[in-house]
C-alpha cells in the first residue's frame, strides 16, 4: 500500500515521473500524446508523499504510463494559495487535454483560467455551494470531480470526540483563512454541533506552516482541552507536526482522516482520501475518451471510517469505553 511506502521506495516510484514534471519537452514522445496538467498544494512530489502514490497507482490502473502513453505537468503551490493562478495559467498555455486541481482554491483557480479545457477536481468538499458546478449529479460545464465530504461530517466528528472522551469542555477547531468559502462552512456545522453536545468550539487560524506553534501556544493560553482537525491541505502535510505538539500539550485529537491517526491523532474520521485520489484517472480517463464533465456526476463519499489510535490514548492515559471502541472501523496499536 502506498501509505507504508519509505522514502527510498517513493524516490523509486517518482523518479521517472520527476523527470518530467517541470514544464518542457519530453524526448521521443507521440505526437498526440495526452497532456494532464495537475494543480498540487504541497510544495514539491516528496511532500505530497501518499497522495501522490495514490495518484500514480489510480494512474496505472487505468494503464497509463507515463512518457509511452500520457504525460503528467505537475506544479505545485507550496500552500501559497496565489500560486494557483499562475500554475493553472501555465497548464492552459501548455494546452493541456485536462486539468486536475486537487483542493476547492486549485480548483477555483482552474475554473478562472479556462472554461473549455476539462477540469476535474479532487478532496473538494461541496462543489455545488463553491460555484463549481450546477449540481452533483448534472455538473454543467467543463468541471467535475470527487468530493471527500458528506453531509453533517464536521457535526459527526465533534460528536465522536465528545462521546469517546466526555469530560472534555473546550475544543480547538482548525481552519485556514485562505479557504474562506470550506472554513465559513465547516465553522458554523462544528459550533452548532458544539452547542448540542456541550462543548465549546473556538476556530484557531493556521495559515501557514509556522503558524502552528504559536496555534498550541494560544490553545494552552485559553485553557483548550482538545483538538478537531479539518480537511485543509496545509494541515495533511503538518500532521505529523500537528499531532506531536497535540501530544506534548495532552489534547485529545480528532483528524479526518486515516493518514492522521497515523501520525498521531486519537482517532479519524472520514472517507479514504487515498481510494479518492487512486479513482481520478477514472475520470480522466473517460474524458480522454471523449466524455463531457457536465456528463460526469460528481462523486462522493459513501463510506467513512472511524480509526482510534490505542497507542494515542495510551499516552495521553486514556482509558476509552470498550462501547466506543467497537464502533471503530479499524485500530491502530
């Protein structure tokens, strides 16, 4: 699986690929090879580690290879969102045959540069409130995709961290500014869910990679006792940084997904972001084959899995109900 993959395995996978992932010519190509231009957050291949894996591995599903049958423009971010307009005008003057934008800000910007070139997005999470598409099942347009939320989600993660620790008073919610139209969204679900379970929601800002330090230094100033991830591409990449200091400080966590309790998170909760990455080359696929997105319903979600980490809550000493622990889709120890 590619979430086990080491450093020297992901080396091996991406090496050929990286060769050509800067904009530019590829020796001996077809002609008529397909271009897919990809929108990445993170700030080079190595950072986005398993989602990328996830990516190739959907990639080679389908039987692409790249430089014999497809050719991948990569570009990347590095979470200065702004960059996306230039990455995504690159994209379009490299008339790439489809563009993938992989979170709502790349996804917003691939919408500004072109409105003929097919764009499908990925971990977006409701395309229809962030204009991106008329609906879910009728997309309109040149845009559709594969979101990683369902509905009530950010409500049901406040729940599962109340009932699985419930002395808990005060809880951390994670947001980035950037992402105004998410944050907005997901800030008044969780604190609505706050009020029904007795439990104070406080957004806290983190922006940019230095901005978590002093993110748990404000947590421990007002006296928070938890902690509630939310699906933002600058908090997958800091996760291991995240959930350490959450240890350190003694703050129960709920992430979003399994790759956070992997890092350290009590427990997850939310849809296989690797299985959705691994399922974009099927739309990409289709398109290459001449299908319209506004054909293509949008995909979502039908499964979330709750994962406890027993070794978390053996360190923050822990004890979690036996009851509560059954409910979990898996365990890590």
């Amino acid at each position: 699986m590619a979430a086990s993959l080491g450093r020297r395995q992901f080396l091996a996978i991406t090496g050929a690929a990286a060769w050509g992932w800067a904009a530019g010519t590829h020796a001996q190509q077809p002609a008529n090879m397909p271009k897919v231009g990809v929108l990445w957050h993170a700030g080079n291949a190595e950072e986005e580690g398993v989602y990328l894996l996830a990516f190739l591995e959907g990639m080679h599903r389908m039987g692409y290879v790249e430089d014999q049958n497809i050719r991948l423009i990569n570009t990347f971010a590095a979470e200065q969102y702004e960059r996306f307009e230039s990455n995504a005008a690159q994209l379009v003057a490299e008339r790439a045959d489809v563009l993938v934008a992989v979170t709502l800000p790349a996804a917003l910007a691939a919408q500004r540069a072109t409105k003929t070139i097919p764009i499908v997005f990925v971990v977006v999470g409701n395309p229809v409130e962030a204009g991106l598409v008329n609906s879910l099942s009728r997309p309109g347009g040149n845009i559709t995709g594969l979101s990683h939320l369902g509905l009530g989600i950010s409500a049901k993660r406040i729940e599962l961290i109340k009932n699985a620790v419930p002395s808990l008073k005060h809880t951390a919610l994670l947001v980035n500014p950037k992402n105004v139209r998410f944050t907005e969204t997901v800030i008044h679900e969780s604190q609505s869910a706050g009020l029904a379970s007795n439990l104070k929601i406080t957004p806290i800002e983190i922006a940019r990679p230095e901005d978590v330090e002093t993110a748990f230094a404000r947590m421990a100033k007002e006296g928070i006792d938890s902690l509630v991830a939310t699906n933002d591409p600058l908090q997958q990449n800091e996760r291991h940084r995240i959930f350490t200091l959450a240890r350190n400080y003694r703050l129960p966590t709920m992430g979003v997904n399994e790759q956070m309790a992997e890092a350290g998170a009590l427990m997850s909760y939310g849809a296989d972001n690797l299985e959705i990455f691994r399922r974009t080359f099927v739309f990409v696929d289709k398109i290459l084959r001449g299908a319209r997105p506004s054909d293509l319903p949008v995909e979502q979600p039908t499964k979330f899995d709750l994962v406890i980490n027993l070794k978390a809550a053996g360190a923050l000493r822990l004890e979690v109900s036996p009851l509560f622990i059954a409910r979990a889709t898996k365990l890590l120890e």
